[in-house]
C-alpha cells in the first residue's frame, strides 16, 4: 500500500477515537480494525498493523492506571507472562485455523457478561477483593491464559473478557479495567510479536496510528479516574453489547455467502 496522507489522517482520527474506548474497557479493535480495512489494507496486514498501534495505546493507559494506582501487582503481576504467552499461542493457531470457529462460543459469553453485568445492579460498585482459595486462584490463572489466547487468535472482547474476571475476583470497576490493561498489555505483544515475525505489519500507518492511539489512551483513563466507577460500568455495558451485535452480523453474515 502507498502512502496517502488522506488515509494516514482518517486512520489517526478512528485511532484516537478506538483508543479512547479501548483505554478502559476494551472493544476499541470495533473502530480501528475496520478503519484500516476500509482503507484498502489486506486483512492479516491490518490486524498486524492494529495490534501495532494498539500496544501503545495500551501501554499509555496501563502506565496511567499504574500511576493512579489502580493495578495490584499482588494480584495480576505474575500473570503477565501467561496472558502473553497465550495471545503468541492464539495467533499461531489463527494462521491455519479460521477465527470463524470461535465467534459463536465468543458472542455467547459476551452475551452472559452482558446480562450477568446489568442484572447484578450492585456488582462492581466497590472493591472486596480477598486473597484467593486455591481452587479459584487455579481458575482466575487459567481463565487469564485463555483470554490470552482469544486475543490472539480472535481479539473482539478481549478487554471485556479480561475486566469480567477481574470483576468475579471482587475489584470494582475501575481497578478491574486497571488490572485488565495490565493483561491485556501482554496479549496484545505476544500476538504482536508472532505478526511481525511473519511480516504482516504496515509499520508507517501503524506508527502513526500508535501517536493518536497514546492521546487516546491518556484522555480515557484521565476521564475514567474523574468520573469514577459507575462511568466504567456504563461503558463496559454499552461496548459488550455493541460487541454483541457486530460479532453476531459478522457471523451471520459469514453463514449467508
């Protein structure tokens, strides 16, 4: 693809905007992933390309959430290798299997998150979190590690998958979408790591969209600690069913030709 400076400024604006959303509650891959197929790049290029400019926006929010001190080592720091781990193990399995496979089992859960988030009114409100039993401290790594894995081979949902377990641990809202960063840094340079190495990253569009991706990130966590928890939770509702919805046509659609 040639360089365009039309295209490098419509990337950058969805960019900014995707990374505003995706800063604490994930789902930003809606906007950016799109915009950069929109503009003519070819499929696997594009998501080597988002996952490029999506780690540092990621990165820019984790640092902001760690600097407001809403991540808790105790808790998720020995889990960033897994996650990482998991997303390179996702991507390698998306070179020969379809994603396809997965969407169906992916919109079901995001549709129990969804429902499981508006009905427990109360849920997410304040922290109390305590120290794990052993039995769900194995089920909170081991639910990492998958999450890890669906953000490499599929990648829809993924800060909402993360910041739903960090929930049934006990944080609130605004540590869990912290926490989730933290996590969702991982994933997201592992499958990074695996797309470079097979040459599927458009490394001028991605570092330009990695600018307005930062800007993004910073302005949405800096409004997300101003505004508190019940922002959060608003957000994280109205992008798990915007995810709903797009994975849903997209499969139905997929069905249909």
């Amino acid at each position: 693809m040639e360089f365009d400076i039309n295209i490098l400024i419509i990337i950058m604006l969805f960019g900014l905007l995707a990374s505003f959303i995706d800063s604490v509650v994930g789902g930003g891959g809606l906007i950016s992933l799109p915009a950069l197929l929109a503009v003519g790049m070819d499929p696997a290029v594009a998501l080597g390309t988002n996952k490029l400019a999506s780690s540092f926006g990621t990165f820019t929010s984790t640092m902001k959430f760690i600097k407001a001190k809403k991540v808790d080592f105790d808790i998720v720091g020995k889990l960033f290798p897994l996650s990482f781990i998991g997303s390179i193990l996702g991507a390698f399995t998306a070179t020969f299997l379809p994603p396809e496979y997965l969407k169906p089992l992916a919109i079901i859960i995001l549709a129990i998150v969804t429902l499981y988030s508006i009905l427990k009114k109360d849920w997410g409100d304040i922290n109390q979190y305590k120290k794990l039993s052993l039995a769900k401290a194995i089920l909170f790594i081991v639910g990492v590690t998958v999450i890890g894995y669906y953000d490499g081979f599929l990648g829809g949902g993924t800060g909402s998958f993360f910041l739903f377990v960090l929930l049934m641990i006990g944080l609130d809202f605004l540590h869990a979408a912290g926490n989730a960063k933290f996590l969702n840094l991982a994933s997201n340079l592992g499958a990074l790591l695996l797309f470079m190495s097979l040459g599927q990253v458009n490394y001028v569009y991605g570092f330009f969209m990695a600018i307005s991706m930062v800007c993004g990130s910073y302005l949405g966590v800096t409004f997300a600690i101003r505004k508190g928890v019940s922002y959060v939770k608003v957000l994280f509702i109205v992008v798990t069913i915007t995810l709903i919805l797009k994975n849903a046509y997209d499969y139905i659609t997929n069905q249909l030709m």
